[in-house]
C-alpha cells in the first residue's frame, strides 16, 4: 500500500508505526493537540500539492486536531482508527503507535471527505428509533456505526452532523444497523 497523500499524525511514534506497517512514508506531526499555525500552514500546502489524510488518535485530542485541521483546510481526507484497534498492551493512552500494520491498512483503505456545512440526511428521530440516542446500549452502537462505516466514534449531540458531513447514504445507514441488530441479536 502506497500513499500519495501526506498523512497527518500526532507525534513521531505515530509515524514510527507507520514506517514500520508501509515503509517509507510522509507524515506531518501535529505535536498534539494545540497545533500551530505553521503546522497548520504546512498542512494547507501539502493538501494543495499532494492531499492530505488526517489519522488521529480515537480520543478526544484526537478529535479536537481533526477539528482544527478540518476548519483551516477543508476537504481534508480522513481515516478514523477503531478504539480497540488502539488500545496499548501495556499502560498508556490510545493511540495510532498501538496498532497493528493490519489495523492501520484497514483504517486507511477507507478514507472519508468532510464536506463542511452539509445538509441533515438522517433525521434525529431516526437515529433515536434505532437506538444510537438516549438509552443503556446507545454509546456501544454508536462506536460500532463509526467502525462500520469509517467515520468514527461521536457522541449522540454530534452523530447527525457527522453523518451528514462524511455523506453517509440512508443505505449505507441502514445496512450498518442492520449489522449491529444482528450482533446484538447474537450476542
């Protein structure tokens, strides 16, 4: 797996792992979460020259570099690591470094665009009739809706922007609960 894209990660172990999964690649490091603006001014040049994928941690600084990097350059590419597949084997804090080459070739052969500002396609009603707002298992399918389709985790106040913003179909909606009714049903 090659990239033409200059990947966005947080910090040099982060690009270590990366190195170590695909080989020599491009990384820009963000150096956590308060990025600069001359971070942020290599970031816009590197999305004009060659694109740009954001790879951050599946936490809340993570989220908050997505954030910021998403206002200043928009129409970023984004790849979204799944919680689990980040978690540390030892003490620690989620993190892209954790994961496995299989898990990093997994999160980035699905690259979303933002598409800032989008209309609502799925209504709020319908995210709560499916379980995903309000009541005791709607985190759990919230984390599984963002890994099946490569969005993510968010919260419930932000699930129907994110939807909206990464254009997910009402299809491709609905086959992902289909999905997760069916592992709950088996679980």
């Amino acid at each position: 797996m090659t990239f033409k894209q200059i990947i966005v990660v947080e910090g040099r172990d982060d690009t270590k792992r990366l190195t170590e999964a695909f080989g020599p690649i491009d990384t820009i490091e963000t150096r956590g979460s308060a990025i600069d603006e001359a971070t942020l001014a290599l970031i816009k040049k590197a999305q004009a020259s060659r694109g740009v994928i954001v790879l951050t941690d599946p936490d809340f600084p993570g989220e908050k570099i997505r954030k910021t990097i998403s206002r200043a350059v928009p129409g970023v590419t984004h790849a979204f690591l799944p919680v689990a597949a980040a978690v540390p084997d030892h003490k620690g804090s989620l993190g892209v470094e954790h994961a496995s080459p299989a898990a990093l070739r997994e999160a980035l052969s699905h690259l979303v665009v933002e598409v800032p500002d989008a209309p609502v396609q799925i209504p709020r009603v319908v995210l709560e009739a499916q379980g995903l707002i309000g009541g005791p298992a709607a985190r759990h399918r919230r984390e599984r809706l963002g890994e099946l389709l490569h969005i993510g985790y968010t919260n419930g106040k932000q699930l129907q922007k994110r939807l909206a913003q990464f254009r997910i179909s009402e299809s491709d909606f609905a086959a992902a609960v289909k999905t997760i009714d069916a592992e709950d049903a088996h679980a």
